[in-house]
C-alpha cells in the first residue's frame, strides 16, 4: 500500500448525492456530490471532492477539523457573531473544531477536502 495519495478534482466514478437535512438548510435548494476518495486510522481522516449547487446552509464542525481548496465556484463563509468572507477557485482555508456558521454557495462550487475527526 502507498502511502502517497493523488486527490483527483475531476473523478470519474458516480458521487454520493445528497441534501442538506431540514434542520441546516436556510434558504434555496442546495443538493450535493461527495466523491470519496481515500480514508484513514478507521475513517477518521477523509480526503476527496465535494461539489454544492446555490443555497444557504447551517455549517456546524463540532469536534471535526476540515481544510478546503476551492477548485470552482464562490462561496461565503460567516462564522457566528464574525463578518462574511468570500472564496472562489484557487482560495484554501481551515474551519477549525467548533466552527458554527453559515455557508451560502453563489456559484456552484467544487472543492477538495481533508477532514479529521
């Protein structure tokens, strides 16, 4: 087994759809692709590619830590009591273990992820 992992940002194989659940979705339709692509120590570390359509979500991280890279799209991030901040393709940025906010997609956005619980 390798130990060196190449996240693909174009995958090929089917994603798991999915959407946001009642009690996070603020307004619009939002419905998402995830293509997991590599997970380690049972499942506790994830790598892989996320995609959202338009709408505004509840983001909580509870004790999950997660870095992205935006490979398309714009979004914007308000952390509880902070100011908006807006990313689109090429920005990386962390939300840290306690992290509670909203996440409003502008542009469909596609992004690489690395989560660790």
């Amino acid at each position: 087994m390798s130990l060196l992992k190449t996240i693909y940002p174009k995958p090929l194989d089917a994603p798991r759809e999915s959407k946001p659940g009642p009690d996070r979705l603020i307004s619009g339709d939002p419905s998402f692709k995830t293509w997991p692509q590599d997970a380690a120590r049972d499942g506790m570390i994830n790598t892989g590619v996320w995609e959202a359509t338009p709408g505004e979500t509840r983001s909580i991280k509870g004790e999950t830590f997660e870095f992205c890279h935006i490979l398309g799209g714009v979004i914007e991030l308000t952390e509880d009591g902070g100011e908006p901040v807006t990313y689109r393709a090429g920005d990386s940025f962390v939300m840290k273990p306690g992290f509670t906010g909203t996440w409003r997609t502008i542009e469909t956005v596609r992004k690489i992820y690395l989560t660790v619980t």
